[in-house]
C-alpha cells in the first residue's frame, strides 16, 4: 500500500498540494505517478484535499490536523484501514508528483526482502550519489551508510567530513516505507534528542537502535517546497 500524507497548510507556499501541476493538482498527480504499483489511499487533513481527491477518483482519508509529522499521519490512515499488521506501507510525500515508478518499486523489493527475512523491525528508504556542491546544502539531507547499507547517520551538514579529499556524498530521498506493525512501533518511540536538532524524524530511530535499510536509486525528482521549485519541476518534467 501507498499512502501519501497531504497537509493543506504550507508555510513557504499555501495551499501547495493543490497546485495546478499540469492540469493536475498536485497530489491528484503524485498520487497516478504511483497507482500503478499498489492500492494508493491520501492521508489529508482538510475536506478541500478530500474533496479534490474524490474528483479524481483518488482515495483519501480524513486525519487530524494536529500531527506533528507526515509519519504520524500515514499511521493513524493506515490503523484507520483494514489491513494486516505485516502489509507493507510506503509513504509518497504528496509534493513529489514526478516521482519515478523505479525508486518506488525498488523501496518496495527491499522492504518485501526484509519481511521474507523476517526481520523484526521492518524500515527503509532510498539515496542517490551526489556531487560535493550539492552535499553543501542543508536542504538537501545526506546519509552515510554500514557495510550492509543501513544508515549510521543522516544530517543536514555534509557528512563525512571530507579530510581525505575523498569522500563520496549520498543524498536521502524522503520516500519511507515499514510494514503497519513497524509503522506504528516507530510512531510510539520517544522523540529523540538529535532529530529536535537537525528536525529530521528518521534520526528517531538510529537513536533507538533500530535499523533503516537504504536502497540506492538513480533519480531526478524533487519535492516542491516553493513556488520557484514548481516553477523549475515544470521547465524540468512538463
């Protein structure tokens, strides 16, 4: 299952999920960019996202307006539906509406693998190498990895630092995914003092030892944050 958080509050541009993206609006398209792979539903908090899904012939739920984080929203949609505690759920964020179907369907074999592994605490989500330019950026998370691709640490400075003169940079992707049990396990950790620091929630769990198994992918996609971003994501994918 996909299920895409879709707040209709943005501080840096109103009403972003909504935004006409050609002739779509945003969340309508990042949700058929994905409903080839899976059942898509929207975790929305507002009767105007819900109501523009209906339009579309898009599923949506209807959340709280109160969750801190998209997470706690995909999880309180997916306690909401009637599936298994062992179903894998991805969580698309609903200002990526050229998302490629390949990063999605590779989070997706990883996560199946670790399930077929029986794995107890099931997590994981994806990164692509980046340039040392792009890893200067504090927008843009980095993540560095163990030998068995699970990540030690993600950060908005660019880590490892770079005395060598050697380093090799990954970016993080913001697509999650966990199975409903797993989901609700990471939900009900205590925040952790370093993700209030960098305001990145994943941290949560490296400080709960629990592991993120990391996909590495080839993509060109990006979340729109800003009027400008949409602006560039047009000239780039339309």
């Amino acid at each position: 299952m996909i299920i895409i958080p879709a707040r209709l509050a943005s501080s840096r541009f109103s009403q972003k999920v909504l935004a006409d993206v050609g002739g779509l609006p945003m969340v309508v398209r990042t949700a058929k960019a994905v409903e080839s792979l899976d059942r898509v539903v929207v975790a929305c908090d507002d009767e105007l996202i819900l109501q523009t899904c209906k339009e579309h012939n898009i599923e949506a739920v209807m959340t709280s307006s109160t969750h801190k984080s998209g997470t706690d929203r995909i999880n309180e949609c997916a306690q909401l539906l009637d599936i298994q505690d062992d179903e894998i759920v991805i969580n698309v964020q609903a200002d990526e509406p050229f998302i490629e179907v390949g990063v999605v369907e590779l989070l997706k074999q990883r996560l199946q693998s670790l399930k077929d592994d029986k794995a107890e605490f099931i997590m994981g989500s994806c990164f692509n190498a980046i340039n040392k330019e792009s890893a200067q950026d504090p927008n843009l998370v980095k993540v560095i990895l163990d030998a068995e691709h699970n990540a030690i640490y993600f950060s908005r400075s660019p880590i490892p630092y770079d005395r060598s003169n050697s380093a090799t940079y990954f970016g993080h992707i913001g697509i999650y995914g966990f199975t409903k049990r797993s989901l609700l396990e990471f939900c009900n950790l205590d925040d952790a003092p370093i993700e209030d620091i960098e305001k990145l929630e994943q941290l949560r769990a490296i400080y709960h030892n629990k592991k993120i198994s990391m996909v590495k992918v080839s993509s060109v996609s990006f979340g729109i944050d800003t009027k400008e971003d949409l602006a560039r994501a047009k000239k780039i994918f339309l």
